[in-house]
C-alpha cells in the first residue's frame, strides 16, 4: 500500500482531486524551472545577437543604425516571418496570449508543440527585425506552452493541465519584467480569471521559481530605470484622475485600431506582412525608437530627460503602429508597448500640465509611471496586475494611492464608457470565439472525472446463466457494465434490478441455475454508456453526457481499460451540493 502511494500513478490520480496542493506545488516547481528556462533561452536569442549587431553593444540601440538599415532591417525581417508562415495551416499560425486563451476555453489547455516554436522564432525574429512589438506577449504563449506539454507529456488529468498554463505564465512574466507577485497576479486576473487557494499557491511557486532562475542569470536588474516617486500633494489628485482618462482614451483607440486592422484587413499574408515591414520602415526614418522593444525609450521617459516635442513624435508613433503591425499579423506582443505607450503618455501630459499650468507637479517621472500601469490595467483590463507591477518596479509603497486611482480610472472608462472588456478578450470575439467563464464551468473544469467516479463495478456479458448473475451481484457492486460481443461497453444497470428480476422468476417457475438470462431484455433501468478519458474533467463529462444525451460514461484508463462509472446524477450532486 505504501508503495502505491509513492507510484506514479497514484501522483497523477491525486491530481484529479481538489485537495492535490502537494502535488502540484511540485508540478509548480517543475514548470517554473522550465518555463523559466525557456525564456532566458527566447531572451539571450534576442540580446545576444542585438548586443552585437546594434551600436555601442546595446540591445535596443536601434537609433544608432544608419538610415538605410532602419529601412531594410524591417523589410528582411518581413520576408524572414513569410519564409517562416507561408506554408503553416493557419491554425499552426495562432499564436500569442489570445492562443492560450483560446486553447483554454476550447481544448482544455492543451496548447500544441508546433504553435510553440512559431512563436518562439517568429517572435524573435520580429523583435531581431526591429518590428514594434514586445516580447512579453510571446513570453506569455511560450510559458502557458512549457506548463502544458509538460503536463501532457506526463499525461496529467486536464483540470491540472489548466493550473499549468497559469504556472507556466507566471513563470513567464515573472522572468520577463522581474516581477513575480505581477507574475502571479496577471496570471489569475487574465489568463485563469479565478482566484483559488489551490490554484494561487503552485502558481506562486512557479513564478519564484522562474525569477531565481533569471535573478541567477540577469542579478536584481530591473527592466527599466526606475526613479524614486511619490505623490507631493493631494491637490494634483484631479490632475491624476484627468491621466486615467486621457490613458483611457489611448487605450481604447489603441485596441480599436488593431481590432479593426484583424478584421478589416483579409489580404494575403506576404501582402500583409510586407505593408508591416514599409510602416516600420517609414516610421523609423524619423522615429527609430519605435523599434524593438523600446525599454530603452521608457526609461527616458520615466527619467524625465526627454524633449516635449520628441515625445510627442514617439506618442502618436508608437500609438499607430504597434497595434497596426499586430493586426497585420506580426507574431509579437502587445504588452511591453502598452508600457512604451503609457510611460510617453505620462510624461507628455506632465510636460503639458506645467506648460499650459505652470504647476509644481510631483514631476515627470511621477506621472510617467502612473501612465504606464494606467494604460496596462486599461487595455489588458488588468487593474491589480499593473498596480502591483508598478509597486514591485518601483519597490515604492508611495506609488500605491495614486497608482490605485489612475489604474482604476482608466480601466473602468474603457470597461464601460468604452465598453471593451481586455484587448485578448475582444480579439478572442473578433474571431467568432468566446472565453467561456461560467463559475459552473471554473468549479467543474477544477475537478478530474477519476475524483468522483464509481470504481465499484463487474462486466458481464449480454448473455449469462442466472448462477452467474448472482455470483456478479454477490460483489455487490455499484454498477453492471453489459458488454456486446466483441467486449465493447454499452450499457449499465443496477445489480439489484438483476436480483430482483432472478427472484421473481425463481418464485414462479423455480430456481434454475443453468438458465441463460439476455440482461438486455431485462425489465430494468438500463444506461447507455459511451467512453471518455480518465483525464477528463468534470465539465468534459457533463459535455459529452449533454451532446450524446447520455446519462451515464465509462471511463477509460491510460492503458485502454474500463476504470470507473460516472453519471449525470453525480456531476450534479457535485455542483447542487459541493458547491452551496
């Protein structure tokens, strides 16, 4: 018994159960060690060759290329991502947070290993190509990827599946910013969208783990410079709140635009990509800071050492463009520009606030951070990700109280004067598609079908001596699988209707031992059955019950073999009683 308990198999039994957190703590660790591993490796493939290539070794040095390198480097970049595409099925195309979000909703976490490495090379070399995107998007996709190969590797119930993408997100944008409290957060607030002790815990963990990994490679660097701020009066509370909407504002055209581009524009994919090469291209002859990921430009803005008027170029620039080149199918990401976008965005309204005011403001640096978690809670309507990015970026409580206003300010304006919930949730319904939330369906989709499944059980023929028959009730079991000829389940019925049954004959006709009984003809409640995998989840049972309109499934072991029943009756005992 106690060797049982240390198999294998036992570990992935328990992870059908909602008290498995040992489990998957451990499954925790694990994919914080991969998924973490993973984006060094997706991050040195950036840095490294932007180290070498760009001028004074610098990764995000783009404006030190001349003119006519701005204009090709964009363009081959294009041609490189057609190279990469043309030939994929255009599911093999789907890439980025809206993918994972989509493979959750849809395919209970299984997220392909082929969607994997186009994001990872086409991320790159959009990002090598100095494409406005940023990496975080693609490092969302490939962490959710590392948490759910590896759980589909081990061939892990699908209710842990789901749990794993969130670890492996975690992990992800826990390695990316250095954030992994943000990490875990953004993981629960837009990819899981719950918050549960079981689910927090090895999501935690993960992203711990994932930040060590990186903290052992990059040090305690951060991704951008980072003043000391606070707020000097609360008299500049308005002036606050007047950001959050003016963050609100770019927020909503920003993801308008690159709805609009997804759906409007249906040309062909080189067509496509080659238009995002020429923007770039263009763009960069005047504003080369568009390009790559830009940190660089944020840590200026942040620092409050940049022109007005430069500013204002970068702003409408990066506004235009980056969601733009996304809708037009660049395989980047959305969230590192949001950042970009934000931090110019607040550090233009402040130049303006002492132009037009001649306020003595809490500075430019103040307002630039405030912009920055503002336009992240607006478009990935994310309010507890950003504020909590913005305090771990900053390590400055004092950002909290204003922080909390202009993130809550911008992300109700876009919520409901705008009425657009994150910018995946909308591109996820531009497509025809719907994340599908129901808190029936969170509570089930938690829960494998082996945790509450009858394992009691015979199998009997569909003919059997009436001696047989009650040597299959003597074990009294839960349930009589009757099996056809060639050994297929197909139906089930109770072991007391078949003694009853056995008794009533032996009371009139006398008791025959030797008599072939067919149970298909029994007066009896008889079940239909059809097969589902022992890796399903509560909500997949109810699903296929619901669409077969059966009532009853038997459930099939890893090795091709009946382990248990489960019917109607108990998924509804499960949400009627275990969830009030």
């Amino acid at each position: 018994m106690f060797k049982d308990s240390l198999s294998f198999e036992h570990f992935r039994n328990r992870l059908a159960h909602a008290e498995a957190l040992p489990q998957l703590v451990l499954l925790g660790i694990l994919s914080g060690l991969v998924s973490g591993g993973v984006i060094l490796a997706f991050r040195l493939m950036i840095d490294l060759p932007l180290e070498t290539w760009l001028p004074g070794n610098s990764n995000e040095n783009f404006e030190g290329l001349p003119v006519i390198a701005r204009i090709v480097l964009p363009l081959c970049g294009s041609l490189a991502l057609f190279l990469l595409l043309w030939k994929l099925a255009l599911k093999t195309r789907k890439v980025g947070v809206v993918h994972v979000l989509e493979r959750l909703s849809y395919h209970q976490g299984h997220l392909p290993a082929k969607n994997f490495f186009v994001q990872f090379f086409g991320a790159g070399i959009a990002i090598l190509s100095g494409h406005s995107v940023g990496r975080e998007g693609p490092a969302v996709h490939l962490g959710a990827a590392c948490g759910s190969l590896m759980g589909q590797a081990l061939k892990l119930p699908n209710n842990s599946l789901r749990l794993l993408v969130g670890c492996g997100v975690a992990a992800a944008i826990s390695a990316s910013f250095n954030t992994p409290l943000a990490g875990v957060i953004f993981a629960m607030e837009v990819i899981l969208m719950e918050y549960t002790v079981i689910g927090f815990t090895p999501v935690l963990v993960a992203s711990v783990t994932a930040a060590l990994l990186i903290k052992a490679t990059y040090g305690d660097e951060s991704a951008f410079t980072i003043p000391a701020v606070q707020i000097q009066s609360l008299t500049e509370t308005p002036y606050i709140i007047l950001l959050g909407l003016v963050c609100a504002l770019m927020a909503a055209g920003f993801i308008r635009i690159m709805i609009q581009t997804q759906l409007n524009i249906k040309w062909p994919l080189g067509v496509r990509l080659t238009i995002a090469g020429l923007l770039t291209a263009v763009v960069a002859i005047w504003y080369p800071q568009v390009m790559g990921v830009g940190y660089d430009t944020v840590s200026t803005a942040l620092e409050g050492n940049a022109e007005l008027s430069v500013l204002l170029g970068l702003l409408i620039a990066k506004w235009l463009l980056t969601p733009l080149v996304l809708g037009l199918g660049v395989p980047g990401g959305l969230i590192g520009p949001t950042f970009y976008i934000g931090a110019v965005t607040g550090a233009v309204f402040a130049m303006l606030l002492t132009l037009f005011t001649g306020l003595d403001h809490s500075g430019v640096s103040f307002y630039a951070m405030l912009g920055m978690g503002a336009m992240m809670g607006a478009v990935l309507n994310a309010p507890l990700a950003a504020l909590i990015a913005l305090l771990e970026l900053t390590a400055n409580p004092n950002i909290i109280f204003p922080g909390m206003l202009a993130i809550v300010v911008a992300s109700t304006t876009v919520r409901y004067a705008f009425n657009q919930p994150s910018i995946f949730l909308t591109s996820l319904k531009a497509q025809g598609l719907d994340y599908r939330q129901e808190p029936l369906t969170q509570a089930l989709s938690r829960l494998g079908v082996s945790s509450v499944m009858h394992t009691d059980f015979v199998r009997c023929s569909y003919t059997i001596t009436t001696e047989a028959a009650l040597k299959a009730t003597d074990q009294r079991p839960e349930w009589i699988i009757l099996e056809d000829r060639k050994g297929i389940a197909r139906y089930i019925l109770f072991p007391a209707d078949v003694e009853y049954f056995i008794q009533r004959m032996s009371d009139r006709d006398g008791y025959n031992p030797e008599l072939e009984l067919d149970l298909t003809e029994l007066p009896a409640v008889r079940k239909d059955i059809a097969p589902l995998s022992v890796n399903a989840t509560l909500k997949e049972a109810l699903d296929k019950m619901n669409h077969d309109r059966l009532d009853a499934l038997c459930i099939i072991d890893l090795n091709d073999q009946i382990s248990g029943i489960i019917t109607r009756d108990q998924v509804e005992h499960f949400y009627t009683q275990k969830l009030h």
